[in-house]
C-alpha cells in the first residue's frame, strides 16, 4: 500500500522493459523482411509520435479511450471479475452522452452540459454493466459470457435507436452535440487531443484511492483476492459483484468525453470501435493498476498512431501485423518473464 | 512379487548423504545425512517447512537432489536418475498423506494398477485377489480384497496402501504423516502392523510431527530444522529433548491451564439442524457454552464439524433450530451482525475462509475489523500500522514485516495472524475456533494455546472443534462427542487423560454404542 516503487513494483518494470525489447525485435524481422531498415521504421515511428507537436497529441487522443475502458477492466478485475463487456458499455455510454448532449437547449452554459453529458455516459454504461454483475450474483453465471453476449444486444440496440430517430437521415451518426458540451483541445497542433485525458487521468487517479485508501475499495479488493474469506469477514459479496460491474461499466461509458464531448461532437457507429476490447490488453499488460493502465494506454496509443506514420515506409497491412506482433508478444514475454522473475526471487515450498 | 536381492544385515537399507535442494530461495536440504539401518523404524520430525517432504520424495525420487548421493541396500543410485518406478524396483515404497487409491475400484483393482497379472493375455483378477488376500493375511491386515475402496474407512484406506506397496515388493516403507488421518484406535492398529512389518525384517520410514508416536514405536529419531539435520536421538528419547532440538528453544508441551470460572450462558444452541452435500449434516444439536468456558467437538471429521462451525458462522442457513447469542435470537443473522454482536471465526480452512493470501499482514490483520480503522472517505493507515506492530510482536509473528504477502509466510504465522486478528476483537464474547493447529509447527501451538487459555480466562465463550484428541485434552473444559451430526455424550475434558476413557471416547467417535 505504499506509493513508492516497492520491490514488486520494479520488478514489473524491468519485466515490462524486457518484453518490450523482444517485441520490437519480433517486429524488426518482419521489417527485415520487407526490405527495409527496422531503425528507420522505429526512428520515424517515434519521432511522429512522441517527438512531434501533433503527433504527440493524436497519441494522447488514441490512448484515452483506452485508459477508460483499461480502468474499467482494471476494476472488475480488483474484485475478482473479467469482463469483455467495456466494448458494449463505452458504445451505450458514448450514444447517451451524444443524444443528451444534443439535446440540451443550445445556450446551456458548460458548467451544465458537461456534467449532464458525462453523467448520461457512465450511468448508462454502469446500467449496461451492473446487468451482468448481477446475473452473476444472483444465478452464478459467468460474466465473461454474459459481457460477450451483452455487447452484441448494445449494439444492436444502439443501431436500433439510432435508426429509428436519433440517426441525421441517410447517416449512421447524431445531431451535433450543442456548444456548452464541448470538452477544450489541448492545443497540441491540430491534434484531437483534448480535456478528456486529463479526465482520465483523475479517474486513474480516483481509482487508485479507492482501492488503496478506501474502506470499500478494501473490500473490493479482499473479494478479488478471496470471495469465500470475504463472505467469513461479513462482507456482502453478492453486493460488491454488482457494484464493482457498475462502476467498470460506468468507466467504460465514459469513453464518450473523448470521441463524442472532445472530437467529433457527435456520436457515430463504430466510434472508437475495438477500444473496449483493447481495454483487456491493457489492463493486463498495466497488470490491473490505475498507473500501469495509464502506461499501457500510452503505448498501446503509441503503437495506433505510430501504424499511421510509418504506413509510408511499409504496406499499411505490415504496420497493423506489425502491431499485433508486437502487443502480442509482449503480453507473452511479460508474463513469461515476469514468472521467471518472481521464480527467481524465490516461491516458497513447503516440506 | 518381485525377488529382492538380500544383502548383508549390516548395510544400511537407506543410504542419503550431503543432500542439497533448494527451493526457490529457501534451502530445503542442506547437506543431510540420513542413514537408516534395516529392521528399524526411522522417524524424520521436523516443524512445517524444516524439509521432511523434501527429503522423502528425494529418497523415493519425486524429486531430484542438487547435490548427494542416495544408496538402496547398499546400492548407488545416480542422483540425476532417480525416478518413483526405480526407487520401487529397488523396494522403496511411500504411502502419501493423501491416498493414491481410485476410489470406484476394489482393492484388488487398486492393487494391481500398472501391474496386471494376466493369463493368456487376459486379466487374471482372481489370481490376483488370492495372492493379494494371502499376503494381508501374513501381515495381519483384515480387509476384503473384493470391497470398493471408497466404501472403506480412513484407516482401512492407509493399509490397502500399506498393502499396495508391499505387494509391489517393498522393503522400505516410507509413511508420510500417517497419523493425521486416524483415530486413537486405528493408530494403535497401524502401530501394530509397522511393527510386524519390522519384525519381518522390512524397514519404515516415518515422517511426523507428533511426538508421542515417536516415542510409541520408533528406534530412531532424526531431527531436522530449517534444512538441516540438528540431531539424532534414540526413539525412546524424552519428548522434550525431541521438541527442543525441533523448536531451537525449549517448549511448554503442556499449557498451565487455569480452574474454570464459567459465567452466564453466551452461545445457546437448540435444536439446530443444518444441511450438507447429500444429507442432513447436523441434526437437532443443542448446547450451552458459556462465559469463560471451552467447550470442545471430538469426531473423527465429515461428522458434521464444518457444518456446525458454519452455521454458527452465519455461513451456511440452518434448516432448523435456534441460535441464541447473549440471548438474542441470531438464527437468521448476517456474518457481520453476528460479528458485531460479539462472535469471532477461527476457520479450520485458514485459507478459504480466514486469509487473503495474497494480501499483506497488515491488510489480512484487518479482515472484517475495517470499521474500527474507517474514517470519512480513507482508512486510518496509521491506526492499521500501530495495531499491526502490536499483533506481530504479541505472537511473534515472522517475517515481522507488516507489508509482507501472508502466502509466503508458514501456516503457524499464517494462523497466528487469524488468532491475533480474532481474538483482540473489542466486542469478542463468542470465539468459534476450528482446527486451530492444523498445519501449524509446534511453536506457534504452544502461542496459540497461551493465547486462547487466555481468552477463556477473559471470559470469552469457546468452541473448539478439533480432530486432535490431546489438544482437547489441553484445552477444552468440556468435551461434546460428534456422530453423523448428533452429539453422542459429553464428558469433562480432564477425562481423556485416561487412557481407557480415551479409548471409550474413540470408540464414540466411530459409531460404537457407550
């Protein structure tokens, strides 16, 4: 419970590191392959992203949704749940966020609109995520297939609303969003990087309170680590499941600041389409910690928008392999590595 | 059967030198000797964690040393090519704590496993049940080689493994705490059958961690701690000696135990019916506890105990019956109303019900206490550290390091954590404690039996179920004997310091009419 980098904590980071590295060499034979030079590509690939204005920004903007949907992974987890239903969650959330935001009269002053939109977004989403939490809690039945299957339901119910009225005619998106519900650019160039980051960064932050210094977010975390010693403690398990199933749902939802309040202002089909699942990745790869999720979304980010800039030195259908190599090896070399760490460091058996 | 090659009376039948193996970081050999003459009976004591497993499944090629040399009846083995199958071919047999037995089969069935007598290429089972009965025989083991194993008792289960393995041909038996499974009567039979076997000029190996059985039947007696060999004493050697050599410091087998001092009744149970997997497991149960008093469960386990702790608990519903705490009516209560009302939990599964293993001491101290520590939107670290420094040094709790993960600390420290936890509740009036030595070395008993004296001598009802008999003995005021869910008498806990009480009481235990 410590905010120094306690001895676990680094251990991490080296593991992180090192997955990284074999991860980009896995990526520089496939660039090999191609023909062309791996530093060229990674050279260009960073200086695009990190070492420019815009560039920096569009990463920011790729990794925001992400850190929502990573926290809400990142949440169920602590409590013992997995959820694959953030996809779902941040879709409901986004099209309540747009519908309210549009809706509002136009002269609503932000100190409103914003609340209401962002509040439309996480409500719905939490509505759409305490479903499976208590299917769970109620019949035992497991949330990763209930979340899966959820996500279909949303989306269909999204196309259905949005066919049947909320749609501009002839288009799959809504109304404009009126002008109190937009959220600021950061004003990085003419990126869409904009004040849902620094949102996200407060719920990471908010998130890492509760379950380090909350009485509650203890709770949470003692029916992750053990339900039954949970229940023996008198704690209301049943009660935490749902709960904890709301909140990542309202985490998820709140992916609508960012594509619908921050940049497009309006909500679209497929907006931010995949976010919801890559929020899994994430929240493994950040090893379900609100800061390693922020770190993870960064570089998942990194990696998006990076696909776009080196898309001129290599085939587009190179950089998303490129892509999937290296999120996938990392995710395998992490773990593998982190195991040989800790085995290193010595479990204990007993005689 | 397998010819065994004979050799001379001197060679030793087990030979182990300067075994190393590491474990992780903890060295769980460390240069042993282990020599083990024919026709005796070894024992291997040592607390949790001091390498006794390790060193067995080493002998018997579970696993593979660093470092040494292993002989068989004066027979090199190489170390790196050590495996189960050659250790038996040698006649080496281990008999695990947890029985190898496919439960759906006969014991001749079981028996045979991997070694199928044929004739003209089709199983023989009746050739088999013969050789098989005639061999029980000669070592007096009564048990019907036809009869499904899982319809058979603990006891009877151990010696169709005893059984198994001499049928493989094995003249070195190893016994992986044999005794923790059984009751005061079905030890005594064990006893017996070693010492045939030994008379038969076979050699048992036995690893425990109980001291009188040591002393019951063993020659020798090899002291291990922390890795290492720290002595080697005759078998008839004063328990204390063995238990200081196994602790490092002098122990207190025997708990000063102060008069009772009962008060008014604290738990009152009537009638109390709960269900289990497939049948009633309590049924119509009704006591009194009261203030100052240890009132304690003997049976042998699956009569009901898990079931009644639970239900008390307020873990599992009742299906009849009252429960009455202090004279409220809690029948229906919550865990945590019951916890507020003074009722504390000492589960006989520390792991499922008392600890979060992969949380820290500090954290696990903490386990449905968190509202003393909660203030408005935080809790008070500072209070949690304090009362934290406070339970390690009061039960020596080790590491003493309050952010310590408790699945790396051994099940003594484990469970003195739940104890502490448990037993410094403000409002504590009731403690249900279940199984409170389990898995736990004997110096943190002699901890654990101080501390809950102490509760008793506070005026802290007890309920005590344990499948240790001397621990009641130590511990318990008075004594309830558990049947299939009913309680069949209750005597006075002084009472099972007599040998023949004892035995009465075992024959309670396993259905047996007073």
């Amino acid at each position: 419970m410590t905010f120094g980098l306690s001895e676990s904590m680094r251990r991490e980071v080296y593991a992180t590191a090192l997955a990284l590295l074999v991860a980009m060499a896995a990526g520089s034979v496939l660039i090999l392959i191609w023909g062309v030079s791996p530093a060229r590509v990674y050279g260009t690939l960073l200086a695009e992203t990190w070492g420019s204005e815009y560039g920096f920004g569009q990463v920011l903007f790729k990794a925001t949704p992400l850190i929502f949907t990573g926290l809400a992974v990142a949440v169920a987890y602590r409590a013992g749940l997995l959820t694959v239903g953030a996809e779902g969650q941040m879709a409901a959330g986004a099209f309540a966020t747009a519908i309210v935001a549009a809706a509002l009269p136009a002269d609503t002053s932000a100190a409103v609109a914003l609340p209401l939109a962002l509040c439309a977004g996480m409500g719905t989403g939490a509505v759409v995520g305490a479903l499976p939490g208590w299917l769970r809690a109620r019949f035992g039945a497991h949330e990763v297939i209930t979340t899966i299957m959820l996500n279909f339901v949303v989306a269909a119910l999204v196309m259905w609303a949005g066919r049947t009225g909320q749609f501009v005619t002839e288009t799959t998106h809504t109304r404009e969003i009126v002008a109190g519900a937009h959220l600021a650019s950061l004003g990085l160039g003419s990126s869409a990087a904009n004040l849902s980051f620094v949102l996200a960064l407060i719920f990471a932050a908010g998130v890492a309170w509760f379950f380090g210094r909350t009485r509650t977010g203890f709770e949470w975390r003692l029916v992750g680590a053990s339900a039954s010693t949970a229940e023996a403690s008198g704690i209301k398990v049943r009660r935490v499941i749902v709960m904890a199933m709301a909140l990542s749902g309202a985490l998820a939802g709140a992916v609508g600041a960012n594509t619908v309040l921050g940049d497009k202002h309006y909500f679209e089909e497929g907006l931010a389409r995949g976010a919801g699942f890559m929020g899994i990745a994430v929240a493994l790869l950040g090893r379900g910690g609100p800061f390693g999720v922020v770190l993870s979304a960064l570089l998942f980010g990194t990696l998006a928008h990076g696909g776009f800039v080196v898309n001129a030195l290599v085939p587009r259908e190179l950089v998303e392999v490129l892509q999937a190599v290296i999120v996938l090896t990392l995710l395998a070399t992490s773990a593998a590595i982190r195991r040989a760490v800790t085995n290193a460091g010595g479990a204990k058996e007993g005689a | 059967m397998r010819l065994m090659p004979s050799p001379s009376e001197a060679t030793p039948a087990l030979e182990l030198h300067g075994i190393d193996r590491r474990c992780g970081i903890t060295q769980a050999n460390d240069k042993i000797d282990l020599i083990v003459r024919r026709g005796t009976v070894h024992a291997i004591v040592g607390e949790n964690g001091a390498g006794k497993s390790t060193l067995m499944k080493i002998a018997y090629g579970l696993m593979r040393a660093d470092a040494g040399t292993i002989a068989i009846n004066g027979e090199a083995i190489a170390r790196t090519r050590h495996r189960p199958a050659d250790a038996l071919a040698r006649g080496v047999g281990m008999v695990h704590q947890h029985f190898m037995l496919v439960g759906s089969l006969t014991v001749a069935e079981n028996l045979i496993l991997g070694h199928e007598p044929t004739r003209h290429g089709v199983l023989d089972i009746a050739r088999a049940e013969r050789e098989i009965a005639a061999l029980a025989e000669r070592y007096g083991i009564v048990v019907d080689v036809r009869a499904r194993t899982e319809l058979l008792s603990v006891g009877e289960q151990q010696r169709v493994e005893i059984l198994r393995i001499l049928w493989l041909g094995a003249s070195i038996l190893i016994l992986d705490e044999p005794t923790a499974v059984l009751t005061p009567g079905e030890v005594k039979r064990l006893f017996g059958l070693l010492k045939s076997l030994v008379a038969e000029g076979k050699t048992v190996v036995l690893v425990t961690h109980k001291l009188d059985e040591v002393h019951a039947i063993a020659d020798r007696v090899t002291v291990l701690r922390k890795g290492k060999v720290v002595a080697e004493l005759p078998g008839d050697s004063p328990p204390e000696d063995i238990a200081r050599a196994m602790v490092g410091r002098p122990v207190l087998l025997d708990v000063p135990k102060a008069a009772a001092t009962a008060g008014e009744v604290v738990l009152a149970v009537s009638g109390l019916s709960v269900a289990g997997r497939a049948r009633e497991a309590v049924s119509e149960m009704s006591f009194e506890v009261r203030a100052g008093e240890i009132f304690g469960f003997a049976g042998i386990e699956g009569n009901g105990q898990s079931e009644l702790i639970e239900a008390l608990a307020g873990l599992r519903p009742a299906t009849a019956g009252s429960v009455r705490l202090r004279g409220d009516d809690v029948t229906r209560a919550s865990v945590g109303e019951r916890q507020q009302r003074g009722l504390g939990l000492v589960s006989e599964d520390r792991h499922r019900r008392g600890l979060a293993l992969e949380m820290t001491i500090t954290e696990n101290l903490h386990l449905g206490r968190l509202a003393e520590v909660s203030r408005p939107l935080r809790l008070d670290r500072a209070a949690m550290r304090a009362r934290t420094a406070q339970a390690i040094a009061e039960y020596t709790i080790a590491p003493a390091d309050p952010d310590a993960v408790v699945a790396s600390l051994s099940g003594g420290n484990q469970q003195k954590i739940v104890l502490a936890r448990e037993l410094s509740r403000p409002s504590l009036r009731c403690l249900l404690c279940a199984q409170p030595t389990r898995g736990v070395d004997i110096g943190a008993i002699e901890i654990i039996y101080q501390r809950l004296l102490a509760a008793r001598s506070a005026g802290v009802a007890i309920v005590l179920v344990s499948a240790e008999l001397s621990e009641l003995r130590a511990l318990a005021d008075r004594v309830a004997v558990l049947h299939r869910g009913r309680i069949v008498e209750i005597v006075a806990g002084a009472s099972l310091a007599n040998p023949d009480e004892l035995e009465r009481i075992g024959g309670l235990m396993t259905g047996a009419r007073a």
